[in-house]
C-alpha cells in the first residue's frame, strides 16, 4: 500500500490533478543531482488510476516526511 513502516506517502498525480495523493507500492530511489550530487526521491503508483507518481524529497529522505496519525 502507501505505508513505508507509519509513514504515508504522498505526491501529486498528473493524470488526476490532485495534491496528496497516496502512492501504492512506494519506494525510495536516489537521482542524480547538480554538482554530482544525490537527490532522494520517492516513487509509486496513484492509488485511484494507477499512474506513475514521483515525489523529489529533501536531504533526509523518507526520514523529512510527517510520520501518520
């Protein structure tokens, strides 16, 4: 689903142009960066059409994002 451990994950969905919208099966990746540096991020699918979902996260990783309620 969208849990990492107690954490949801979200992003925005291209094709339903929705703001936090939770990805389904979530995992964390590293991109390159400027300056050969790593930047975190997080990919999935939208949980209501499937698409592909991105999130560019900061420094910390999944570590930055708020833990669930």
């Amino acid at each position: 689903m969208a849990n990492q451990g107690d954490v949801v994950v979200t992003g925005y969905c291209v094709k339903c142009k929705a703001k936090d919208r939770k990805m389904m099966n979530a995992q964390e990746v590293e991109m390159p960066g400027k300056g050969g540096k790593v930047r975190k991020a997080m990919t999935g699918t939208c949980e209501v059409c499937g698409t592909k979902m991105f999130r560019i996260m900061g420094a910390d990783g999944i570590a930055g994002i708020k833990k669930a309620a």
